[in-house]
C-alpha cells in the first residue's frame, strides 16, 4: 500500500486511475490533485510472480512547475487476507521530471514561465487516465484539455507526444488500442475542470508516437 507524492498544488495529491503497463512491468498513477504522473515498478519471479512493488520517485513526471512538500511512502502490515505487505521507495525527486515545460520548449501546462510561443490550450492538467499502448507509452488525458503521449520505460518517464486544448478536449478518460491507432475520449465534466469544453468526442490517434 503507498501514499504518492504530495506536490506543490492547492489539493496536493489523489489517485484518481492507475493502470498497468501492457508488459505487466509497472503500475502507472495518475496523481489526479497532485498534477503529475508516478509509476510502480514491479519485480516479479521465474514464474511470474509479484515479489516486489517498488515506488520510483526518479520517475515521477510533473505536468505542471512543480515542487514535493511530502515524499512518497509505503506501509507494512498485513492485508484483509493476512498476507503481509510488500512495497518499497527509491529514486530521487532530484532526477524526476518537475519542470515547467515539455521537450519542445512548450508550457506543459498553460501560464508557465519561460514557454516558446503562446500558451497550449492545456488549462488544467489534472491527468484523468494514463491510457498505456503496447509501444511503451501512455496516452494521459488532461482535464482541462490536450493530451501527453509519455513514454513509461525511460527515468523519469518523458513527455514523447503532445496535444492541446484545441486537438483533445477536456475531461476524457477512457482509451483503447486498436493496432496501430489509439482513440481516447472526451465528455462531460461531472466538476468544474472541463466544464467549458463539456461536449462528448472521441479522438482517434491514427499515427502512435
């Protein structure tokens, strides 16, 4: 059991989805409050097995200018089954992902200091699901709007693709995988962080970064 990292955001931190990587390697969380995305890295036997669940603060991918005011950390005890706890931390918040911008020099979220350009359209980055592919990435869709495509093998994890407010609507979720192309959803906010851009979509991702 873990408590992910509270960043430097009005709410601090919350999980809203995690999925697994597609190779079963890792667990990936969208640290909803905490406007970043946090990974699990997991170790398994020679049959398979989970043996070890291991947070990877190096990781850690902000999606905002951001700064940890609490650590991530795990807790030991035994589970509903008596089956005792496995879990671990290491890395380096020093080596995660936490600035401002994205790869190309853009503000990850708009408003940023230090961006090219003007803003992207991405008003909120409250990351809904981190939709994984089997290329090793993950399609994180943003409440406010825009999308990043982020690569989940690399430490820290790496923004690979990225969409804005005008490519990928507001308050979506859902994605699926279907060959080469990967179509995610758009909807109606049931709160105020896509409210104004609150009309059903589904966008399909015909060429996968």
């Amino acid at each position: 059991m873990f408590r992910v990292t509270a960043f430097s955001t009005d709410s601090e931190r919350s999980i809203h989805m995690s999925f697994w990587s597609t190779d079963g390697s890792a667990i990936i969380m969208a640290n909803l409050h905490g406007k970043a995305v946090e990974r699990i890295n997991v170790g398994r036997d020679e049959n398979n097995l989970i043996t070890q669940l291991t947070f990877d603060k190096s990781a850690s991918i902000g999606l905002k200018d951001l700064n940890v005011t609490d650590e991530a950390t795990f807790f030991t005890g035994t589970n509903a089954f008596g089956r005792s706890l496995i879990g671990a931390v290491t890395g380096d918040y020093g080596n995660a992902d936490l600035g401002p911008l994205t790869p190309s020099g853009a503000c990850k979220e708009d408003g940023c200091t230090g961006g090219n350009g003007t803003d992207p359209g991405r008003k909120n980055n409250l990351p809904i699901c981190p939709n994984p592919s089997t290329n090793d990435n993950i399609y994180v869709t943003l409440a406010g709007g825009g999308l990043f495509v982020v690569d989940v093998k690399s430490t820290p994890m790496k923004i690979v693709g990225e969409y804005t407010g005008s490519e990928v609507n507001g308050a979506g979720c859902a994605g699926v995988q279907v060959d080469d192309t990967m179509y995610v959803d758009s909807g109606v906010s049931a709160g105020g962080a896509g409210a104004n851009q609150s009309t059903f979509t589904v966008c399909e991702l015909s060429k996968m970064e």
